[in-house]
C-alpha cells in the first residue's frame, strides 16, 4: 500500500468509523464458512438491484436501509472492478509469466477476483464478471433471498439461512483476509508476486473504513447487529491476521516452495533493496543479525502492543514466543514451523479476547501511547512495522474523537501530523526508517496531555 493511499485513509476513517462505549455481542460459538465455501446458491448482483429493492439511484428518505447499495457498489467499490482488472495489461503479463493461458479464465486468479464458486452453485443470473459481488461478501443467497424480504425478517433468521454475518470484526476478518492474505483454498504465494502482483497489505479497521458505506450504523442496525469500536476491529484483525499466517506457514501445502520456505511470509524489503543503500539496522526483538531475511511480524507487533496494555504477564510471553520463532528461522525449516505451531495454539484465544474486551477511553489512550513508544525504541525499522502502525494511529485518532477525549482541534491537528508520517511511506522501496520516526516525533508533539 502506498502513502498516497494511507492519507486519504486517514480522512476517510474520519468520515465512517464510529466509537460505540458499549458492550459488543459474544463472539460466536460455530464459525461459518466464508461466502467462497458456503453450500448454497449465489445468485448474482442482479437479485440485488432492482431499483425497489437495493438498487435506487439515492438513498431512501426516511429509511433504515439505504436501498442504493447496488448504485453505491458499482460506481464506487473497486470489489466491482476486480475481474475487470484481470483483463488488463498487467494481469496479463502476470498470467504469461505464470504459464496462464488467460487471467481471466485462471481459478489461481478468480478465486480472489470474482466471486468464483463451483458451476452447480451458479443461478442462470449469476454473471462472474461481475467480480467480487454482493454474495462474495454477504454469501450465497439461494435460501436467504426470500427471508430477508419479508414482512417477518430478522437478521438472526437470516444468517441461519445462509448471510454471512460479517459485521461481526471476527468473521470480517477471517473473510477479508482470506483473499487479502489467502487461506487454505486460495493463497497469494511468493512466486504470483514475483510475476508481478503486487504486495500484498491489509488492516481491517482501515480497510472498513475506505469501504464505501452502503450501509448506516443508527438505533436500527445496532439492535440487529450489534456495535463494535473500530479500535476493537483493529485489535480483532491483527489477532486473526497472524491466526491465518501462522495457518499458512505450518501448511505443508503452503509453507515450502519446492527446497524454499514459502517467501510471502518475510519481510519483502529485507530482500528487496539496493546493495548499496546501507539500510539494514538491528532490532532487538527479533534478535537477527544482518543478511537474515525476517518474517513479517508487523502484525505481531501490533498484538504485543495491545497485550502489553491488557495483560502485561501475556505480553512477556507472547514477545518470547516471537523473539524464538525468529531465532528458530535461522535454525531450520522445521524448527521454525514447530515454533509458528507454538505461537498457534495462543492465536484464537487472543482472538476472542479482543472481541470480548470492551476499549474504554483508558485502553485507547494506553494504545496510542504503545505505538508510539516501540516506534520512539526502533520497532518501525521495517517497512511493513511502520504501515501498521499508521494505519493504528489512524484508527486510535478516530476513536479518541468519538469518544470525546480529543476535540476538533485536537484531532485536526493530530491527523495533519499523521500525514506527514504517511508521507514517508510514499515509495516503500525508498522507506527511510529515520524519516518516519522524525514525522511520529513531531505526531507524538499534538497529542494533548491525557
């Protein structure tokens, strides 16, 4: 992800995150399957946008539901634009590299850029180049359909027939990321970057947030649905983000390539640099010296920081944990998967436990003042550590105004501040890790004395 890109975020989390003090709901017991692999029939956006239905031109006076969802997805929602780009001269020469015969007509590639679920799950309305449509986030609406249009319907009683129920942060997360990192059916490897897809980034607080809103969160939504905090959505992401990583690394399927180690797991930069840019620096907790790859642990991270404000025994731990996994890198392949094992079996439990935990105003002041701290003690060497924790700030900033801790001003000027760190991130390839600590510097200077 470029700066470019993370400033606008900033705005736009400003505009659509919303800080509810209150009680989320339980986490569920039975995790439903994502769209992707549900059992039921998908029946193509053209369900959806009859202009009574979710297709009016404008939102509907008046309304708990906006009813221009379809307007607001194809004009607006690059998810509408994603089998378009497989047409384009860049997918193509990613699928001549990959001895593809087309992108376009790749699973490798619809998987993730359309809603590709099997022929006999396919309506005749179903269109695939339609892209990642309606079903590919709310699931196949084959039973649904009917439910959710009655005079009777009920949220619960819908995602019993089938909605996938992604306001819920934990299964968002696990559905976003099953294409914005991959899972055990579909997976972005090393060698479809090395043809030229782009690196893959995701933070699913921000990533809501640039989502554009089809939908409103009032009394309505909150009583079907629940309400969650986007600094919750944040914590919930990183847990769920280093859940599926570690996933992926001790897949046998998916954690070797061939004689290597599966290389999306590392730090893209810790390879891809110039010889002469002299730009390695140590960090202490990963304890590698130079000429090591590091696994990519900006996500683990982000979950010390968290832990380290609710749990600070678990914290110590949880860093060990890390600290070995990175040293067990260098060890061999199997000590470094018998260590991802390890730090697995902790990675659900921290899941459920940011989802449960309630962040109050002390938790996001406490978070605010963690990124800032391993950013002042050098943990942002990394590129990816330092896109992270931007796009924390972001989330944390937000939170701090809707739930009055700052003011306008306040975080008017604290926002300004975080651009110019985002600044830094423009061309990850030139990242100066001095650079960016300057700019949290001069961002730590706004924030008003709690």
């Amino acid at each position: 992800m470029t700066a470019g890109l993370l400033r606008r975020l900033t705005i736009a989390t400003a505009a659509v995150a919303a800080y509810a003090a209150v009680a989320s709901p339980a986490v569920r017991s039975a995790d439903p399957a994502v769209p992707f692999a549900d059992k039921d029939v998908h029946m193509g956006v053209a369900t959806c946008a009859g202009s009574t239905c979710h297709g009016a031109v404008e939102a509907w006076p008046n309304s708990n539901i906006l009813q221009n969802e379809y307007i607001t997805w194809t004009r607006q929602d690059k998810h509408a634009k994603a089998y378009q780009v497989l047409l384009g001269q860049r997918s193509q020469r990613i699928a001549k590299n990959l001895g593809l015969e087309a992108a376009h007509k790749a699973d490798i590639c619809l998987d993730c850029h359309a809603d590709n679920v099997p022929q006999a799950r396919r309506h005749p309305t179903f269109q695939l180049s339609d892209g990642v449509g309606c079903e590919g986030c709310h699931g196949g609406a084959g039973r649904w359909i009917g439910t959710h249009i009655s005079a009777n319907a009920t949220h619960q009683r819908n995602v019993e027939n089938g909605l996938y129920p992604n306001a819920n942060p934990v299964n968002r997360a696990r559905l976003c990321l099953s294409c914005h990192f991959g899972d055990a059916t579909r997976f972005v490897t090393h060698r479809i970057m090395g043809a030229g897809h782009p690196r893959m980034s995701f933070e699913l607080d921000t990533f809501t947030a640039i989502q554009p809103a089809h939908h409103k969160v009032d009394a309505d939504y909150r009583r079907r649905k629940g309400t969650w905090s986007g600094v919750q959505t944040w914590a919930v992401g990183q847990a769920m983000a280093i859940s599926m990583m570690l996933d992926a690394m001790t897949d046998p399927k998916r954690g070797r390539d061939g004689a290597f180690p599966e290389f999306v797991f590392f730090d893209c930069y810790s390879c891809h640099r110039t010889m002469s840019g002299l730009k390695w620096a140590p960090r202490a907790s990963v304890g590698l010296g130079p000429g090591i790859p590091r696994i990519n642990d900006s996500n683990l991270l982000m979950v010390r920081i968290v832990l380290e404000h609710i749990d600070g025994g678990l914290a110590k731990t949880f860093a060990g944990n890390v600290l070995a996994l990175h040293k067990a890198s260098t060890e061999g392949h199997e000590a470094m998967i018998e260590r991802a094992r390890a730090l697995r079996k902790t990675t659900d439990d921290l899941v459920r436990r940011f989802a449960q935990h309630t962040f109050g105003k002390d938790d996001v002041r406490a978070l605010l003042n963690g990124v800032l701290a391993f950013g002042m003690s050098g943990e942002y060497v990394d590129y990816p550590g330092a896109e992270q924790a931007a796009m924390a700030l972001s989330s944390i900033i937000n939170a701090l105004r809707d739930i009055g801790v700052i003011d306008k001003k306040q975080f008017d000027a604290m926002n300004a501040a975080l651009e110019k760190c985002n600044a830094t991130l423009d061309k990850d390839e030139e990242y100066k890790p001095q650079a960016f600590v300057q700019a949290l510097s001069a961002f730590k200077a706004t924030v008003p004395q709690f």
